[in-house]
C-alpha cells in the first residue's frame, strides 16, 4: 500500500514506523529537512520537505497514485487543507485527518457529504480522555480497551501477591470462577511475552492481560489483585483540552478538582464545567496538594502538554498518598523509565492511543478495530469473519483448526449480542466479530490474510 504521511512528529514518525515495518511504501512529509533526514536513514523512507497542505509539494510526495493520505501535522488547517488538495486534484481513495480543536469537531457537518473531503478523523484528545476514564472506571487497571462497541473488554492488570490465583495455573480459572468465562490472552512476566497455556502458572508482579464479557470484568480482576474501591475523589492536574474533557466526563460520577496554572483559562473552566472544582495553582506544590487533601484522593492524574510537570507532580502527589497517580507522558524514553521503576501507577501514552486508532484504517481484512500495546510490540484486533468454508481460513472452523501465527491468540467472538469467550472447540461463523491478541506485531499480515475472503467468495 502507498501511504503519504503528513507531519513528522511524534505521531507521524511512530506511525511511519510502524507502517514501514510491514512493507507498505512510504512517503513522509515535513518542513523540517534535519528530522527527516534522520528518520529517512533510521526508517528507510522516502521523505519531502515543505508545507504538506501545497499542492506542489504533495506532487513531489507522490499523490497522484497514494491509496492513502495520512494528516496528522500539529496544525487542524493544514490536515483539512491537504485532504482537500488530495480528493480535488487526485481523487486520493482514503484521507484521515488528526483534527484537535472542538471548534472543528462540534460541527460534524463539516465532514459530511460535500463538505470537507475526510474520509476518518482522528481526535487524540478524545482518544485519551476515552483511555484515561476507562481505566479510572476500573480501579487496578493498567489497560483497558474495548471491542464490539463495548461489549468484549480487554484489561492489563499486575497480579499482586494474594490474589487468589497467584501462584495457580491458568486451568485454574474455571474452578475459581465457575460461574464466569474469560480467558487470559497473553502474560508479560519481567517485561517480556510469556503465551498463556493451561499449565501456566501466574506469579506475583506479572502482567496479564485477560478477555472477558463487560459484565464480568470486575469479578475476573478480584482473582488477580485484591479488589480496589470505586475511585469517587479525583484530582486532574491541567486544563487543556484533555483535562477539560476529562472533567466533563467524570464529574457527574465523581468529585473533581481541577488544577490550572493559567488564570484566564482556569476563569474559562470555571465557566464551562458544572460540578468541577478549579483551582488556579501550580499542581507540583506540594502545600496546594497538602490543602487539596491529597491524601484522601483515590486517583490524581497530571494531563498538561509538559511531560516533565506532568511526571513530577505525579511523583509528588504520591509520595504525598494519592492512591493511584496517573500521568499523561509524550516521550516514550520516559513512558519505559517511568513504568519501569514504578515510579507512577499509570504511563499514558497519547502517541500509543492515536496509532491504534490509524492502524484501524490501515489493516487489510475487514478489520473495524486495533489497539497498540506494549509501546506497538503487541497488538488486539478486531477483525468481522466473512464468506464460507470454502472461501475463508476461519469460518465453519474450531478455533483448534485454525492456524494461527506463532504468539497469537483468539480471545473471543460476539455473534451479535452474544458473547463467546474463545475455546479450543468454537467454531466461528460468518460475520462473527474475533478478538485477536498479538504478541509480536509483525505476523500482523499473516493474520490479515486469515480474514480476507478467498476470489470463489459472492
């Protein structure tokens, strides 16, 4: 696939990463000449210098014949600009655009029919929002995504030392939860991929990540970790437009605090949210915290655009008691530091969120769904089953028949509104939703082709 990247930073580059890695021709454009000289060597791809919204300059990237336009520059006009360039002068199939502000995506009309020619728009803010509430909605969480419109919940959570299957194998599971079916689709113990077999057993401090019905989350999470209470006391470090967004989220929920640095913005919020408390502060004092009583507060959760406040006002708020810390961090160096040494309960990656949310548009198959885990080593799918036994690998197969790539793992099926969690004896119809876990993203295409419906199919 020929893809054009718009915009070489922090996004762009993980994208083109990403899609580089699997063979697609890429073309990356920016206007600084310095970083794409470096990528160009680092990622062996082809890239152009200039503003990506001109017309010229989208003809040296290679336009006329892209299958894909990819906007993701850290200006909304030149994202919409360029997609605009692209259908009107070269008929571009797809064009996915970052948009950030809301003044653009409370007017939806601007995307529809003969308006804005975007194909998809991507909000990274609405996409962490969505990331942090979910893993606030489910105390001791590390991870949480959702598949089947909610209906099929992925959760990452750190086994702790008493939890009732510490120390168990994962055949385990249907004696302690006989009533409950899910299945654990993948264990990192020390920071590398263990494959979840029935004599596995879990031990204290790894990560597993297990599939389950929405309804039964919580109950799966209590064998793991001793059950966490309901966060209710929040603290939202920054009033950009994550932590606004954030605040509107939670507050009819919780008690939020909001804090803000700048006076006329935390004026603005003051305004703009209904049960929301805003403070006009600094959220690395500690005697604001102090007064803030932060040691009553179940999470605190640092979302300015400065990684390093973000980090340290974290760090402050738990050594002070917060009981869950979570902190919004760009830089990937940092996320690995800062996970690594336990530093702060929660690393958010906006970077790994939007990425999943390209990919979704970039996967071959009738995929309607990716999440990018393990800083993009791993990867979930949701991939629609279509066709026949004659012209599918999968359909009219037991999962036991099917041959999966080395490392991947079928989690579950929803066959509209039901449910199945995945067992070596399920057999997968047409048009069944399969949640797929893989532990190494680049049999990503061999996956691909077990979902593409053979040239018999009509």
């Amino acid at each position: 696939m020929k893809i054009l990247i718009l915009g070489a930073g922090q996004v762009g580059s993980s994208v083109a990463a990403n899609l580089a890695s699997e063979a697609n021709d890429i073309t990356l454009v920016d206007s600084k000449i310095e970083l794409l000289a470096e990528l160009r060597d680092r990622l062996d791809i082809q890239t152009v210098s200039g503003n990506a919204a001109h017309p010229d300059v989208l003809q040296r990237a290679g336009i006329e014949d892209a299958d894909m336009l990819i906007a993701v520059t850290n200006s909304d006009e030149i994202n919409m600009v360029a997609c605009q360039v692209a259908w009107t002068l070269h008929s571009t199939p797809t064009k996915i655009a970052r948009i950030r502000s809301a003044q653009y995506l409370n007017h939806p009309e601007l995307f529809i029919g003969h308006a804005l020619p975007i194909d998809v728009l991507i909000s990274p803010e609405e996409i962490v929002t969505n990331y942090i509430s979910n893993i606030i909605e489910y105390p001791g969480a590390l991870q949480v995504l959702e598949f089947a419109e909610g209906k099929v919940v992925l959760v990452g959570i750190k086994a702790y030392y008493g939890g009732p299957l510490v120390g168990h194998e994962l055949q385990d599971i249907r004696k302690h939860m006989p009533t409950i079916d899910t299945r654990v689709a993948a264990i990192y113990r020390r920071g590398k991929p263990r494959i979840p077999l029935r004599h596995t057993v879990i031990e204290a401090d790894d990560v597993v990540f297990f599939i389950a019905a929405r309804e039964h989350i919580r109950d799966v999470m209590k064998e793991l970790r001793p059950a966490d209470k309901r966060a209710k006391r929040v603290i939202i470090a920054g009033g950009g437009n994550i932590g606004k967004r954030l605040a509107q989220r939670l507050e009819e929920r919780h008690q939020v605090k909001l804090i803000e640095h700048n006076a006329v913005r935390a004026h603005y919020l003051s305004q703009e949210l209904e049960k929301t408390v805003v403070l006009l502060g600094d959220s690395a004092n500690e005697e604001l915290l102090l007064e803030e009583n932060i040691d009553s507060m179940d999470i605190f959760c640092s979302v300015t655009n400065d990684d390093e406040a973000n980090i340290l006002s974290a760090m402050l708020a738990k050594r002070l008691g917060a009981r869950k810390v979570m902190s919004l961090i760009n830089r990937a160096a940092y996320v690995d530091l800062m996970e690594s040494h336990d530093a702060i309960d929660v690393a958010i990656s906006p970077e790994q969120a939007t990425i999943g949310a390209l990919l979704t548009h970039v996967r071959k198959g009738d995929v309607v769904s990716v999440h990018s885990l393990r800083r993009g080593a791993a990867e979930a799918i949701e991939a629609i089953a279509h066709g026949d036994e004659k012209t599918s690998k999968v359909v009219g197969r037991r999962i036991e028949e099917i041959t999966l790539p080395e490392g991947t793992t079928i989690g579950a099926v929803v066959r509209g509104n039901e449910v199945l969690i995945a067992h070596h004896d399920t057999v997968i119809e047409a048009e069944d939703h399969v949640v797929l876990f893989l532990v190494d993203k680049k049999k990503i295409h061999e996956v691909e082709k077990l979902f593409q419906v053979g040239v018999t199919f009509i």
